[in-house]
C-alpha cells in the first residue's frame, strides 16, 4: 500500500495543471487585444472614439456598401438565438474565429482577421468563445454580406517576415498581442496584390468617414515615424485618444486598445521599437498629396521616394 500511495504521489507531483478557460480572459481578449466589438457591433460616430452605444456590444453591423452586392457585414456574434450565435455549438464558433469558416462550411470573408486569431492559444480561444456566450444576447437581425471568392493574391501576414532589431520576452508577447489586434491590416500599405513588402507599419492607408479622412500613421521607429514617442507618450495616447493635446483619429480604436493593461501596452511599445525603421512621412495635419512610395493619398505624401526594388 504505501509503495502504491508513493507511486501516485510520484505521478501526481508529476503532473502539471493546465490553465482552464475564463471568462475574464476572454472579456480581456475580445474587446481590448481582438477587439471584435470594433466591428462586430454598431457604434455612434457622433463622439470620440466611436463608443457603442448601451446594450450593443456584440450586435453586429452593415461596415460598408449597404443595399449594394458588395456590401460588407460584420454578423451578430451575440448570444441571441434569432439573429445572433446563441445555438451555435463551441466548436463552430472556433471553426470561425480561428479557421475563417462559416457554419456552413464557407470560407469567409478576410475581412474576418482569421489568419491572425490562429495564434491564439487553446486556452484564449475557448476564453473568447465563453466570453460571447455571456454577453446580453443582442436582437439584431442582419443581411447576408458579399461572398467571399479567393483571388490569386491569398491575405498574407505582413510581420511573419519581419528581421526584429530586438528580442525579448516582452517583445515577444508585444509580437503576439500586435498580431490578434491586426495592426498591420491599417499601418502597413496596400495595393491589389496585397501589402506592400518594405512598408510594413509604416503607415499612409487612407480611412475615410463622411467627410472625415485620415491615414494611419507610421508605427516604426523612424524619424518619419514614432522615433520621438517614450513610454508615457505612448501611454498616454493610447489611454486618452489624445497626443499632446490633439485628438487621435477614431478610426484608430484607441477606445478598445485602451483596456489593456499597462504591462500588454508596454510590450506592445517594446515591439514597435524593435521593428525596422521605414521612412514614410504620413502626417494627417498636412494636404494630402499622392505619395509615389506607397501610392495612397496622405499628408506629405509627395515628400516620400518610391520602393526600390
């Protein structure tokens, strides 16, 4: 008996528990890291930040091209059982947040960032899946969007790629929370091939509502970038929508970054320093000019050289 007693103490000491689901962490990933409520529900344009309204989050909304074939929808993802997801099974709710696939099997549009929500752990993702299944189901039924038909240029992950100046454990999480909040899909230029390789975080996409503009900013360590950011700099932005007195653009979602905590913000800062520096100058406080590097309209945009091969 106590050789046997020893044996399953052995086994037992032996043994690592493994970290179960939360739904903290998940509330914590869904709507400061993914943000999913940035589209995945209706928002009032009318203030900074464009906060959603009360008794919202989750609901969905039309992002654009309302009433034409192209229209985009960002579904229902709360627990209503009429229009949302609310008896949907677990497993087809990871099918679609991390696989880009519908209940139906469909692949989805990439608009839906699959391809970065695949680094989530097990753990984070069935947290995000306990998180939506908690939320005040939302009644909000809405229109199929465009089908998604594959072109021959597939979505990319820009930052795979990338030769850090820099390594660290925290710039490593830094990697990983920049990647679930795809940054890149705003800071890093596009055309129709796909993102621009050399331009990766550095800004110059031109994001338009009414008759707002801005283009998003050049996150790299350059001059033309955020060389002159420190810490509380950062900080402080990204706490208050607000840069030495002037007002980020809503389009940046300053409002949903802003609950992480100070330790992820600052991995995420350790991260942007440690990118290669581009030079692009992107300033929203200047004419827009067409800009031959990365071939968007933007704030000192002709002051910039095209890539070289």
């Amino acid at each position: 008996m106590l050789v046997l007693l020893l044996a399953a103490g052995i086994v037992f000491l032996g043994t690592e528990a493994r970290p179960a689901p939360s739904r903290d962490q998940g509330r914590y990933l869904v709507e400061a890291v993914a943000i999913c409520f940035e589209c995945h529900s209706e928002r009032d344009f009318s203030k900074p930040g464009w906060p959603i309204p009360e008794g919202r989050a989750g609901g969905g909304r039309i992002l654009w091209g309302e009433g034409s074939p192209d229209q985009a929808v960002a579904p229902n993802i709360s627990p209503d059982k009429a229009t949302g997801i609310g008896d949907w099974s677990d497993d087809e709710i990871l099918r679609a947040v991390r696989d880009g696939l519908g209940r139906d099997g469909r692949q989805l549009d990439p608009d839906m960032p699959s391809r970065y929500f695949r680094a989530m752990s097990e753990v984070e993702l069935r947290s995000v899946v306990l998180y939506l299944r908690s939320i005040p189901p939302v009644r909000h039924g809405l229109p199929y969007g465009k089908k998604y038909r594959p072109g021959p240029h597939p979505p990319a992950v820009a930052m795979e790629g990338l030769r850090l100046t820099a390594s660290s454990p925290l710039i490593e999480r830094g990697a990983h929370l920049v990647r679930l909040g795809g940054c890149e899909t705003c800071h890093t230029p596009r055309n129709e091939r796909g993102f621009l390789p050399g331009l990766e975080f550095a800004g110059g996409t031109l994001f338009r509502h009414g008759v707002a503009a801005a283009a998003s900013s050049n996150l790299t360590p350059d001059p033309t970038g955020i060389a002159c950011y420190d810490w509380p700099r950062f900080l402080l932005a990204i706490r208050t929508g607000r840069d030495r007195g002037r007002p980020l653009a809503s389009a940046m979602p300053w409002y949903f970054y802003r609950g992480q905590s100070d330790d992820d913000l600052r991995a995420v800062f350790s991260y942007l320093q440690a990118l290669p520096p581009v030079r692009h100058a992107v300033d929203n406080t200047a004419e827009p000019t067409e800009c031959p590097r990365c071939g968007h309209l933007h704030g000192r945009g002709m002051e910039n050289k095209p890539l070289t091969p």
